[in-house]
C-alpha cells in the first residue's frame, strides 16, 4: 500500500475489505433512501455518517443537521467532519461521497430545530429514515440547555416526523443509564420523574437565578441533567411516537472502534478513554472508583451497526411488545405555573422510595450493553490497558505511571492533596517565578470536575436486560451479521484495549507511533 495512513496499522487485518455484497437486506432497505442525521459533528454522529456511505453505497441523500459553533460557520464545520484519517477508507472507497451529504442548517436549540420553511419543507417531502443522535452530552451541562436539546428538540422532530409520508424508520438514541435510579434496566419505558411538558415549561420559562436554585431537586436521584432529560425524553417518544415506525437504542458507556472503519479511533476525552489518556501520561493518579464494579462498555462502531439495523428492523414489520401492562403514564397536563409544579415534583421524589413503575408500549428498546456478555470490571479495564501502555509510551508524558482506583472518597481526597494539588501548586510557582503562566492548578481543576462525575458510574453497577438487542442480532442474514456486526459476545477484550491504547496516543494525544522510541526511552529514565 502505497498511501499510508496516520494510524493504520491498528485496524485489523480487513481494513481494506472488498465492496460489500449489496444484496444484504440492511443495504437493500437503504438503497434510494433519503435520512436525516442529526449529532452528525458529533462522535456517533461521524460514525453513522461514514458507516453509511461505505457500507450501504447506493443509499440516496444523506442530510445532516449542523449549527455554526465558536465562531465556525455551519459550512466550514460541514468540510471540517471529512477531515482526519478516520474517513480515508471511505473517501477511498466511495469517492463521490460529497455528493450523498447535503448540508441543513439548524440548531436544536433554537425552536422546531431552527429549520427554515424550505428546508422543514423538504425533509418532510423525502425523507425515509431518521437518526436522532443529538444531544448535550457533557455531564456539567445547565439544565436549561440539556432539557432544551434533549427534550424539546425531540419533541420538535417528532412532529416533524408526523409528517413524512414516507418515514420507514426513526431511530431514536438514548442511553443506558436513562433509568439509573434503577439497579435492574429492562428494555422497556419507566415513568418518568416530571412531565416532559412541565419540564420544558420550566426551562423556557424560570429564569437562570431560579432554574440553577431548583437543579438539585429536579434532578433527584439522577447524577446529571443528561441522564434525567435523556430519561424525560424517552417518554416523549412512548407518548409521541407511538404511532410512528420508531425504536430506541440505548448504549452504555462508549468509547473507540473496534475495527471500523479503523480500529481504536475516538475523538474525545469523555468518560473512561480521558482516564486512561490522564493516566497513561502521568497527569492523572488518582480515581474515586470501586475496581470490582462492572465497566459495562460499548464501541461506538458496533453501537451504529445495531442502530443501523434497528432502522431496518423497525421498517421491515412493526415490534410486537412484550411489555406487561403496569400503570399509565404520568399526567403531561401544563400547571398553572413552573413554580407550582416543581413543589408538586419535590413531594414526589422525598414521598415515592419505591422504583419507578414500567409503562407498556409497542415501540421497541435495545440495551445494547457488554456486562452480560463479556463482563469487565474497572480493575480489569485499567489492567489491560496497563499491560499495553509500557509497549507505546507517548514522548508527551510528564510524569511516570502511578494511578490508583480508590474505592473509598476519603483515600481518593487524600490522594488527589499529595499527588494532584501539591505538585499543581509548586509547579504553577515556578512557573511564576520564571515568567512563565500557571496551567496545572485549572487543569487539575477540569480534570477534578469530568473525574468527580465519572465516580457516579464507576462506584455502582446495574443489571441490564438485553434480550431484544440478542434478538435483533438474531434476524440478521449471515451477510448482515458480517457487514453490520454487533455482536459484543464477539468482542475480545485483550486484543481491543491494545488497538484502543494505540488509537489514543494517535487520535487524542497526538503523538505519532513514530515516537515510540522516544516514548520507551523517557518511560525508562
């Protein structure tokens, strides 16, 4: 191969598979059909994206909703998705790619997605499929912006949805831990803490001061507004979309690629690939962590392909639920007031200590989880990825490995006083001192805040029903089952944690496989 890529070689050995068999069902479903992606810019969004071009390549037009952001207009930020090695196979493989995205530019927090007539016009008229990917994902977002772009925007394109003649097929995307008040999560709808209506009510309407006093209270027993509003929202879809070809995929937690179209790329610090990356170059020592809890973790790679093929399912024949009959849904009627109705929401969560009740629907769930397949604590998870960092130090690290997974807060605060803050603190004073500017304190500051919201999920475990996700793997062709493979029983963890540690010294850290040398020989001082 002449053209090499930054990176290659930690794809498996397929990387440059052969055009696949377009008589597949999944491929058949997407020839001549038009989706509507929204999160494109996103992590899962670039995924879906690229899988889509490359793996279905007589799909119609893809449209993709994006919104300018940091001064970046919405079409600079549409070229800027193409770049980086992560998109080389398919640019290779289907050069013509540019002529199957059509940019839309909108925003999902401006009302009805901030989509102009024409362009609401036009998404209604053709299309057929609908990935719903959006989402403020960031554990520290406000409340107000979490509930207006997880909520009201789904509301919005659910409408949307209701008048697309052709829709085959809206796959919505939540997350696994949407009802992590509960320990056991099945594949169904639970009620849900506060009207979706009354909640979108309140952040549209209280102002900062009051909306920032009430947070805690609202969000109860939910660690962030993400978890809550992603929760919220799936119940906007049982209650609106019921009536429509819908399905909901709910990943755990997701990290790098196993195998496509590269393996181990990921393009954030989010979650446990920033622990890794903070740990593996000496930045990061200490984690408030219970090492022999379950580490339930996806690859984003499989958790498309199981969308993918949620899509086709939910077109091919309409789910029939399983679902016992429990108790109906809460009252979506507005209150007089948002005030009002957040004393009525106070008395709920202090009065009701059982679990939250499931509601029947029609409309289909998938867990797609790893704990019950290939089960893997957070001790095993830091291991073997300690086992591959001594072969590819990065050149960039500032200190030697010592990392810790304390399960008990107080020896992790004891630990973060001498390891993270003391050194910050003489290290920012030399800096002064010869003229230069403090950085670790406010590093260790972020690092803190992304390390403290972890700790929900990695000092507690739940028990995740998968049965609809085994079963949709199961109507898969033996074509389908190779070309949108997700089948996590499948996974070896061994061989991925060494690709996802190389993956990360490439794709995040920025330090070229080049320098491995250089990396062994400062590992080694």
């Amino acid at each position: 191969m002449n053209n090499v890529i930054e990176g290659a070689d930690i794809s498996i050995e397929d990387f440059l598979e052969e055009n696949l068999d377009r008589t597949s069902d999944i491929q058949c479903f997407f020839r001549d059909a038009n989706v509507f992606i929204t999160g494109a810019t996103g992590f899962m969004g670039k995924v879906l994206l690229e899988k889509l071009i490359r793996s279905c390549p007589e799909i119609g037009m893809i449209y993709i909703l994006v919104r300018p952001k940091l001064g970046k207009s919405q079409v600079r930020r549409f070229y800027e998705i193409f770049e980086g090695p992560f998109f080389e196979r398919m640019k290779s493989e289907c050069p013509n790619y540019l002529s199957k995205v059509r940019l839309v530019s909108g925003d999902c927090l401006k009302p009805n997605l901030g989509l102009s007539d024409e362009d609401r016009s036009l998404l209604c008229a053709c299309v057929d499929c609908v990935f719903h990917a959006a989402a403020a994902v960031r554990f520290d977002t406000s409340l107000r912006v979490a509930v207006i772009t997880n909520v009201r925007a789904t509301v919005d394109l659910l409408n949307m949805a209701r008048a697309m003649p052709h829709l085959k097929a809206f796959v919505f995307v939540s997350t696994a831990y949407s009802n992590c008040d509960n320990e056991h999560i099945e594949e169904k709808f639970y009620e849900p803490p506060i009207p979706w209506l009354t909640l979108t009510l309140m952040a549209e309407t209280l102002s900062e001061t009051m909306l920032t006093k009430i947070t805690p209270g609202i969000l109860g027993k939910w660690p962030n507004a993400y978890a809550l509003t992603k929760c919220v929202a799936e119940d906007v879809v049982r209650s609106k979309g019921d009536k429509l070809p819908i399905a909901i995929v709910r990943p755990s937690i997701v990290i790098a690629t196993s195998k496509e179209p590269i393996a181990g790329w990921i393009n954030n610090f989010y979650g446990p690939t920033g622990v890794v990356a903070g740990a593996g170059i000496g930045l990061l020592r200490s984690l408030h962590c219970d090492g022999n809890m379950l580490a339930d973790l996806v690859p984003v790679d499989m958790v498309i392909n199981c969308m993918i093929a949620a899509a086709w399912d939910v077109a091919r024949s309409r789910f029939e639920s399983t679902n016992s009959e429990i108790v109906a849904p809460c009252s979506e009627e507005e209150k007089e007031s948002p005030e009002a109705e957040y004393h009525i929401v106070r008395s709920r969560f202090s009065q009701c200590k059982v679990k939250r009740k499931t509601i029947s629907s029609s409309i289909p769930v998938y867990n797609f989880v790893s704990s019950n397949q290939r089960a893997l604590t957070w001790q095993q998870f830091m291991s073997l990825n300690e086992r591959a960092e001594p072969q590819i130090p990065s050149q960039l690290m500032i200190w030697y490995y010592c990392f810790h997974l304390n399960k008990h807060k107080s020896v992790h605060l004891l630990s973060i006083l001498f390891l993270h803050w003391i050194p910050a603190l003489l290290v920012d004073l030399g800096a002064r001192l010869i003229g230069q500017k403090p950085r670790m304190v406010n590093a260790y500051k972020k690092i803190h805040r992304f390390s403290e919201v972890l700790s929900y999920f990695s000092t507690r475990q739940w028990l995740f029903n998968d049965k609809n996700t085994s079963a949709l793997w199961r109507k898969l062709n033996e074509q389908d089952q190779k070309y949108f493979n997700f089948d996590i029983g499948s996974l070896v963890w061994e061989d991925y944690f060494y690709t996802h540690m190389r993956g990360l010294r490439v794709y995040l850290v920025k330090d070229s496989l080049d320098t491995v040398p250089q990396g062994i020989r400062k590992r080694h001082r």
